[in-house]
C-alpha cells in the first residue's frame, strides 16, 4: 500500500493522529520512530511484545505499548519503505490491542496482522491467491486466550493503518464513554 | 518533525549560534545521546567539535570555570557545546547561564541536555537563558541514530543465538505457515525483510 505521501509526511500525519486519539490514555501519545541510514526504511514502534535486539535500544518508549484511557494496551508495529517515488510504502503493519475491560462486544483482545509475503504452505489455493488457513491480511479475535483462540483469523485486506487507529478509538470512546 | 539524531544535527548546523534544549526522562537513552551526537555532528560536518561539559561532581564556582574555559577556547566557533548532569547545580548553574547568555553565542551551538522533571526548576533559574531556546523542547528519546544493515544482521543473529535456530530453518518454517512456535517470530520475519529489502536496495 503506498501513501500519497512522503514517509516524513506520513509519519507526521499519523504522529497527528496518535495524538489527537482520546482512547490513549494521556501521557505519552507519542510514536518511536527510527530510520534506516539511508532513509530508505522507517520502523514505528510501540510495543513490549515484539522486542528487535540493540536496533531500538537508545529508544524507551519503543518497547512500551499505549495505555487505554478505560483500561487496555494497544501495541503498534509499522514497517515502512521509501518508493521509487521517493513516496511511503506500507511494507508491514500490525496493531494489537489486550486487556480490553468487560464490554458489550465481548471482546478481550484484538489484532490486526499484514505481513509482507504471504506463507504458501497448507491451504494456499492459487486461484484464490491467498490462504484461507491463514490469510494475508487478517483479525484475530480474542487472540491471547490460547493458541488455539490465535487460530480466528478473520481476512481483511490491506488497511490503512491511521484508519484502523481511528476506527478503533471510535469504538472504544463509544464503549466506554471516553 | 525530528526523526533521529541526523535531522536534529542538520537543523543545529543550519547557522551559528543555536540554542537547542534536549529532555531526557530514561538516562540510558540520555547516554546515547551523547554519543550519537559526536558521531553526528562529525558526519555532517567534519571541520565542526562537539564538546562536552558534565556539571556531576561539580559546584557552581568550579563549573563557571569550565564554563570559561569552553568560552576562551579558539575553537568556540566551531564547536557545539553540550551542557549535561547540571540538575544537582541546577540554581547556581542557572544563574551562570543566564549571565553569560550573550558570550554563550560565540559556540557553533549550544544544546542543554535535562531531565525531563527539571525543565520547570531551569526556567525559574535562568529564564532571560531559556528565552533564547523558543518553544520546541526535543526528547532524547526521540533522537535515535539511525539504523545500518549490520545493525539489522546482529538483530537477526539475537535471535538465532536465543532460538537456537538459523534464520534459513525459521523461514521454511514460516513460509510453509505450520507456525513456528515462537513467540516473537514476527519479528524475526520482520528483520529478515528488512535486512533483504536493505541488501537488495544496496545493490541496485
């Protein structure tokens, strides 16, 4: 998925939206991001999940995910590449959110995964081009109660990442009246 | 928008006599800071000094002396200075800084590095000083070098080391989408993309 936009931009853009997101608890509301030398790709992270050895190590807030205004954390992952273009290239995203207070949903926790290549293993069907034991682009659905509750993967398609952060939060403040 | 320590440097070097005031709130990432910063500036302009100046240990007296020193340096145009650990002087380095706030602009630059839950005490100490600053405070922990290939290489190689697996055996596991039993494979896979994606860049 490419942005109509520079990384530098994106990446201010999706800073704006973070911020001005009422169901992250107030505090630090802010994004680690860290580049590669030649600016050619860019690594957003906040999470406490999915360490990278030494590669954010002068970088705290990295492995920290959000607080939830209500209660909950919400982990974020982005990989992004610069294009030919010079444009912002979603390589990579994955969004998830645990320890969601009782709601009306029953959700506990959610988490949205796109890799970049797609496992071609068992169940991939080449006229569908994709793998319905494990699509591409997918949600889990109270994914951390066990392994097996891991196996609901839901396809979704590549989605906008600062649409997901919004959709989410319009969720959540109407949930729990944030 | 500040991206690591390349962009902060840029913006520091774009004329003489800047004043940029950096908080930190995790000293590790304050310590980094300090040697991104050399490293930095070195790239970025090789005839430019980073020099830098501890208030640990020190009283108000000694530290006006360091000060001086700095200040008398034939060097002064040319070199950053990096004021850091003044929070136990803080009050008397303060009221220093506020009056030697107009020789203080003989430096290249002037970057005064805080603890985030000092900053209110330094604006009480030498507010005529942090005028000059503006209004944009940058966060140590947002100033992060940025990262290499060989970087990428030993992230991978942490997690073979902690797997006991190499990155060829985790792959076919993950491609042929049986799960891999590891926690963090995400990760993993993601580093492997990077490192590819930054290799294959390389070569074109």
């Amino acid at each position: 998925m490419t942005a109509e936009l520079t990384p530098k931009n994106y990446l201010q853009l999706l800073g704006a939206c973070v911020l001005g997101l009422r169901s992250l608890a107030p505090g630090r509301r802010t994004l680690q991001i860290v580049r590669s030398q030649k600016s050619e790709s860019w690594l957003v992270k906040r999470s406490d999940t999915y360490d990278a050895p030494g590669l954010l190590a002068g970088c705290p807030a990295a492995h920290a995910p959000f607080e939830l205004a209500k209660g909950g954390r919400l982990d974020l992952f982005l990989r992004l590449r610069t294009n030919d273009k010079g444009l912002a290239e979603i390589a990579t995203y994955r969004l998830a959110v645990r320890q969601i207070p009782p709601n009306i949903n029953n959700i506990v926790s959610l988490r949205l995964d796109k890799k970049e290549g797609q496992p071609r293993g068992d169940g991939w069907d080449p006229k569908l081009g994709d793998n319905p034991q494990h699509p591409w682009a997918h949600l889990h659905l109270n994914f951390d109660k066990s392994d097996r509750a891991n196996e609901l993967r839901i396809p979704t398609g590549e989605v906008e990442p600062i649409v997901l952060l919004m959709s989410f939060d319009h969720w959540y403040c109407n949930t729990f009246d944030v | 928008m500040i991206y690591g320590i390349d962009d902060f440097v840029d913006l520091l070097l774009v004329r003489k006599g800047i004043f940029a005031l950096v908080s930190w709130e995790h000293r590790p990432a304050m310590l980094a800071l300090l040697t991104n910063l050399k490293r930095s500036v070195r790239r970025t302009e090789r005839t430019i000094r980073t020099s830098l100046l501890s208030g640990e240990n020190l009283v108000a007296e000694q530290f006006v002396v360091a000060l001086h020193g700095q200040l008398k340096s034939q060097h002064a145009s040319a070199t950053v200075l990096v004021l850091y650990d003044l929070e136990t002087l803080l009050d008397g380095a303060g009221r220093i800084l506020n009056g030697l706030r107009e020789q203080l602009r003989c430096f290249r630059a002037v970057i005064l590095v805080l603890r985030e839950n000092r900053r209110g005490d330094l604006f009480a100490a030498c507010p005529d000083f942090m005028d000059w600053f503006g209004p944009i405070i940058y966060y140590a922990e947002a100033l992060s070098r940025p990262f290499t290939p060989s970087d990428v290489r030993r992230a991978i190689r942490s997690f073979e080391a902690k797997h006991g697996m190499s990155s060829k055996d985790f792959s076919r596991k993950w491609e042929s989408g049986q799960g891999t039993g590891i926690d963090d494979g995400w990760m993993w896979n993601e580093l492997l993309a990077l490192y590819g994606d930054m290799k294959a860049r390389a070569q074109t």
